[in-house]
C-alpha cells in the first residue's frame, strides 16, 4: 500500500509538578524545604528519512504522543525529562495544521528535522520559595500541559525529472531500463498506482539524476477525476518535464493530441508546470506506422526536443539516457 497524504493527532508531553518536601534527618532539628523541580515534556519531531518511501506507517496508527517528565523528589531530586517522539517522515513531506489550515513545515532533504510541537515546562518545588519570612514554604508550581495539535502530512515526491503521460504508454518500462527500480509492468492501463522515484547512474564522474514515474494521468486529472490530485501533486518540484507518447498507438489514438491534453491537465492544475523546460519521448517505434506518426508530431511541434524510443527493442535509451544532464538545464521552449 502507498501513502501519500495522512491525518494525525499530535501531543507533546506534559512537564512533572514540582515537590513539596522537607528535610527530616536525625539530629537536624530545623530541616528545610528540599522539594525538586518536574522534568520538562519530551517534544514532538518530525525527522525527513531518505530510508521512509511514504506515510504508510501513520495510515494505521495515525495517534502519537511524548513522553511527560516525571515530577520531582525530595532531597532537591529533579525529575527526569520525557523522551521526544521522534517521527520518520519521506523527503517532500508537507505539514499542514488543520486547524489554522496554514502549512507550518516542509522536509526535503535528509536529515531535516523540526520540532513541531513543544513538550510543557516542569513545575517548581517548594524549595525555591524559602526565604528569610517563610522558611517552611508549601507552595509549588505544577508542570504546563505540552501542546497539542492536529495535523494533515502530505508527501510530494522529489525528483529532478517527471515522467508524464497516458496509461500504458511505457513508464514503468521505461524507467526500469533507466534506473534499478523494478516497477510492474503489463499490457493494460494503470498497472502502476503510485508514484516511484529512481536514479539514474551515469558514471564517470557525473552527477546522477532522479525520475518520478508519474502514474498514468487521464483527461480531466485537474478536477480530480480517477486520482488525479493525488497524481498530479508529484509533478510540482520535477524541474524537467519528460511527456512519453505512444507512437504505435493501435487504439488509432493522435500524439498530437495526447500531447496536448496532458498539456491542458498541467496547466489547469498550475499554469507554472508549463513553464518548465520539456522534452518528448516518443515510444513504441519498432511498431507499423510509428515512423510516420512521430513525423506528423515533429512537424506541429519543431521546437521541443524529441527522442525515439522503443522500450521493446531498447533503441534510443542509450540516447535518451545520454541527453538529459544537458537538458536538464536548459531553458523551457516547449509551445503548443
């Protein structure tokens, strides 16, 4: 099961009340006050692990709480601090507080921590209310409660590529020929459910660089028909756009006009995504009339970088493979 949005409730621990104590030892007839301070509440914080994939973990267990401090002791004993309550959450990973609707933390990289709630204070014992007038003090300061919250955690994957297009166009196929993922593959639509990150591997000293399989959009995605929100939110931080077309088409379908409904969905969903620098992957090649067909699309569209491919017979990924470092920086000249 992939999990890409969950809805959690969050506590931090409550800080220990203080102590009201006295000294009673043998032969120390005026003992004073020895009460000890509340340990504080342990925190709760969310911990960006390259190790996590999705939120899976927080579908089925979606409560967590801190540890609260302990309260303090006699002979000026300071209770033990709670354990925080560390939780993994996948790079991408948005928190928004759903009861001011706003987004209060954003994870991308390893390593990224925040403290999204605070755990409460620990109380005082009555040791620190002695004084020349009041040597026999009972007053103490309990703990604060520890904050509390509910929370919507969104994933977006990261990724410097995104691969886009219809159902059964060749993504899952693809990608397992540019990365060492192994996505599921077959001769139907929506073999793949969710979004899959891979690395491509160069060698050589160059740096590698990240492909999202994007599963299959359908027309009509930006109003959230099939799972169309769900799909397109992976799209938002992929810095190129690789739109992969099926050149064969036995279905009699047009890649000009695939190409521009996949287009329209981007657009409608954030008009930014049209901006980005694109390229056309056109796959199927060894099939009849594929030739032709990526003539026609080469010619309504000079300017966008295209790639013939066919994942059958792996022609062209060599090339594709090749070209996307120097793509990757290049400016957007993509129109339609």
């Amino acid at each position: 099961m992939f999990v890409d949005e969950v809805e959690v409730k969050l506590k931090a621990g409550d800080g220990g009340d203080g102590c009201l104590s006295f000294r009673r030892e043998k032969y120390i007839p005026k003992g004073g006050p020895n009460g000890g301070d509340g340990g504080a509440g342990g925190d709760v914080i969310l911990l960006c692990d390259c190790n996590v994939s999705d939120l899976v973990d927080y579908k089925f267990k979606p409560h967590a709480h801190a540890q609260s401090g302990e309260p303090g002791m006699g002979s000026q004993c300071h209770g033990k601090n709670g354990q925080d309550c560390v939780l993994k959450v996948p790079a991408g990973t948005i928190v928004h507080n759903l009861e001011t609707g706003k987004a209060v933390a954003e994870l991308l990289s390893h390593g990224n921590q925040v403290i999204l709630l605070k755990g409460g204070k620990g109380g005082l014992g009555n040791e620190h209310f002695k004084s020349a007038t009041n040597q026999a003090p009972r007053q103490t300061i309990p703990g604060t409660p520890g904050e509390r919250g509910v929370f919507r955690l969104e994933m977006k994957s990261i990724a410097q590529i995104g691969l886009v297009g219809f159902p059964n166009a060749g993504k899952s196929t693809l990608t397992n020929l540019l990365t060492a993922t192994r996505r599921k593959t077959g001769p139907y639509p929506f073999t793949t459910l969710h979004p899959k990150v891979g690395t491509i591997n160069y060698g050589d000293g160059l740096p590698s660089l990240t492909i999202a399989d994007i599963p299959g959009l359908v027309e009509g995605a930006h109003r959230n028909r099939g799972l169309g929100f769900r799909f397109l939110r992976h799209i938002e931080r992929c810095s190129l756009l690789a739109f992969i077309l099926d050149m064969g088409a036995e279905d009699g379908r047009s890649a000009v006009e695939d190409y521009r409904i996949l287009r329209k969905e981007l657009g409608c969903y954030d008009p930014q995504l049209l901006e980005r620098p694109q390229l056309i992957i056109g796959n199927k090649m060894d099939m009849e009339m594929a030739e032709k067909r990526a003539g026609e699309f080469h010619k309504k569209f000079p300017n966008i970088p295209f790639f013939p491919i066919s994942c059958t017979t792996r022609n062209g990924i060599g090339e594709l493979k090749a070209a996307f470092p120097p793509i990757f920086c290049a400016e957007p000249t993509a129109s339609a």
